[in-house]
C-alpha cells in the first residue's frame, strides 16, 4: 500500500499526486533525462508514488509557503523569536523541521519524513506549539491543528515545487535511530569487556547479543534496504525520539538561502535542478558525496525568479563553506552559478563565496531534528555497523570457546567504523 492509499480520507484532491516516473522506458538515456527534467511533471512528490516506480525508497520532504495575515508579521515573529517550541511533542518517522520568513507575508514550513501523513500527524500532535504561529496566517482552519483532515488539506493547498532534493542516505527514522543506539551500546560493551575472557567475557556477551536493537533492528533495516515500509514495523525503543531544538553551534545546523536568478539563466538552472533530483531518486546516485557533512539538501524557484535553497549539514559555517569550494566546486557553481552576486571565480574563492551565502542568508527562525548530536558519518557508520554486526551475531553465539580471538578480529576488520 503506498503513502496515498493511507490518506485517501485526508486527501481530497489525489490528482494533485506528482510521480516523476519516466513514462518512457528502453530509450537512450538523454531522452529519459529530457523527458524526466522539462516535462509536466517536474516537481519532487511529497508523496511515495504508487509501484512500479523508478525511484528508490528513502526520506521525501514538502515545502509549504503560508501567506502571513495582514499586519501579523511582528506578532508571528515574536512567537518565533520567543521561548515558543513548535516541536516540542515526540514525532515518529519526522528527520528535520524548520520554521522561517522570507517577507512580511510569507512563512515557510520545510519538512523531511518518511511518510507524509507522519508530517501530518507531527503537526496535529504538536498543536499547542504550531496553532499560535499558523493561525496568524491566512486560511488556517478553525479547529486548528487537531483537526487533521483541515490541516492536511490546507498544507497540501499551500505546498510549492522542490526542484532539488539531495539526501544523503535512504534509510528511515527509526532504522537510524535504532542504528544509532545498537552503535552505543556496543561501544558500552567493549568497554566493560576490555581485557575480559572465559566466562567473565560470555557474561557481558550475551546481553549484548539479545539486545533488541540488535535483535529487532537489523530485520527492519533489511526490509527498509529491499524497498519495503520498514518505517512501518514497530519502533524498537518505547519512547519516541524528540524533536530537539537547535541550540548552539557544533551540532547539525540549518542553512537557507534565497538568492536572485540571473535573467535568462532560469530555465537552465531548473533543469540542472531537476536532473540532480532524478539522479539521486530515480538513480540511487550520491553525486554530493564528497561532501561528507551534507545531510539533506533543497531547492525551490519562487517569487518567478528567486531560488530559496535549504540545507541541513554537520558543525561549522566555514568548514562548510570551504568544502563546498574544494569538494564540489564543479556542482555548487552550476546551481548558485545562476545567482545575482555569485562569484565571477565561484566557490573556490572562499571569502567571495563565504559573503555570497552570508549576504543571501535567511534566518532560520526554529529547527528541529531527531538526531542533532550525531554527524552524518556517524550515521553512516552506524548503519554500516549493524550490517557487520548481524554477520557477527549469526556465526558467534555466548558459548563459543574462541569469543575473544573472534572479537579482537572483528574489532581490527571494523576499527573505521568505530572511530
């Protein structure tokens, strides 16, 4: 059953579903790239289209633009600015969230899920935080956030078109949390078996090898890897992940931009676009991979003629800044190359670039995620830990007389993964 299926009830206008399946198939694949970047259905779905589908499974996100009532820009911004958390209830299935203006009259709502409805639902759970901010904007329902079936139907209403989507990993919420936590606690048990051999060593071997983030997780991530709803398996932990407010600096952040297009250059770029969607998508590729602190990345053309680009990335501004100039030089300058103001050297020129981005910066008025103390290598680590220790646990049982020599091996052949 796809994500639409599930919100027949919620969703009154299901035509408006965009798929960026190729309706051509076995052809050269230019005519596929042509066909899948300047046809009518550009835009990235919010919603899992229905199979057969080209594109891989993985986090979708939705870019909502709510037009702010008449004379409510200063009150909404008080609220933003204020001790107000918007995301203060737990949300399953919700990787990141974010609140911002780019005028008086427009608020943005960005988020990154598994699900559509579980973004639905994380906004009707968190009504006591989001009904004070959306009912200073037009059009929001009168039963507010609790009533899910307005709510849903007023944000699909006021949703725009993501021109690029860049995600740095296809696995779910609760697979990469999980993955996280088995990473922890299998840390915590090589500290405590540190030395330990014979039976003292089985002793603290065997929680560890019933624990059920090992036990439960590692099936989940397989049916997550083989294209199936592992998002919809029960959640490991009992208690649901928090949407942490940012806080300070160190930790993942967001970044958003909005920048003018050159006149004549939108097209192309819009094209450049929507191909680096299809190739991450529809192609499983990575071709921001070299950037080792990007987790998410988007793009939107508003306004006729501005690019509003949000990105969510590991630790410092000016690390950030520097890798995107030595890194991925080639793919930022055909994205911001379009840009009003863009360097005439592009983003190998550090300080040009640097005052580009900061002078085009909007502020992100609140953030939220469900795993802001861990980099996107520890994530990917994470994940790559628990394939490795599945392997482990089927061939290494508590009782087995060679469990030190086997772990000392298993920790040599892992050490990177670890780190």
């Amino acid at each position: 059953m796809s994500d639409h299926d599930e919100l027949t009830p919620l969703l009154a206008r299901p035509e408006l579903l965009l798929s960026r399946r190729s309706a051509v198939v076995g052809v050269a694949a230019t005519t596929v790239l042509s066909a899948g970047t300047m046809g009518c259905k550009p835009c990235f779905s919010p919603v899992r289209p229905k199979p057969p589908t080209t594109q891989k499974p993985g986090p979708r996100t939705i870019t909502v633009r709510l037009t702010i009532r008449e004379g409510k820009f200063r009150e909404l911004r008080a609220l933003l600015d204020g001790d107000l958390d918007p995301f203060e209830v737990p949300a399953a299935g919700i990787h990141y969230a974010r609140l911002f203006t780019t005028d008086q009259r427009s608020l943005f709502v960005m988020v990154i899920y598994d699900r559509y409805e579980q973004s639905i639902r994380m906004l009707s759970d968190n009504a006591a935080g989001v009904d004070p901010i959306f009912e200073l904007c037009e059009g929001y329902p009168p039963g507010g956030a609790a009533d899910t079936p307005a709510l849903n139907q007023w944000i699909w209403d006021n949703k725009i078109c993501v021109e690029l989507y860049y995600r740095a990993y296809n696995e779910s919420q609760p697979v990469i949390r999980d993955a996280l936590t088995l990473r922890e606690n299998f840390l915590t048990f090589l500290q405590r078996s540190q030395g330990e051999t014979g039976a003292e060593l089985r002793a603290l071997y065997e929680p560890f090898w019933n624990d059920p983030h090992l036990v439960v997780m590692l099936p989940k991530l397989a049916l997550q890897r083989q294209g199936q709803k592992a998002a919809d398996l029960d959640v490991t932990s009992k208690t649901l992940l928090r949407m942490e407010p940012i806080v300070g600096k160190g930790r993942v952040n967001p970044f958003t931009l909005l920048a003018r297009v050159k006149p004549g250059e939108l097209r192309k770029v819009q094209r450049t676009l929507r191909l680096g969607t299809w190739a991450t998508i529809d192609l499983g590729l990575r071709p921001l991979e070299n950037l080792p602190t990007l987790h998410f990345a988007r793009v939107s053309i508003i306004n006729g003629d501005q690019m509003l680009f949000a990105s969510v990335y590991d630790g410092d501004f000016i690390q950030y800044v520097e890798d995107f100039g030595t890194r991925i030089a080639k793919e930022i300058d055909q994205v911001f190359g379009a840009c009003i103001g863009y360097p005439l050297a592009g983003s190998q020129d550090v300080a040009q670039f640097k005052d580009f981005l900061r002078s085009h910066e909007l502020q992100t008025n609140a953030f939220g995620g469900s795993y802001l103390n861990h980099t996107l290598l520890e994530i990917q680590s994470s994940l790559a830990l628990a394939d490795e220790l599945e392997c482990f646990r089927k061939r290494v049982d508590p009782d087995d007389p060679k469990l030190r020599k086997k772990l000392d091996r298993f920790l040599y052949e892992n050490q990177l993964l670890l780190t």
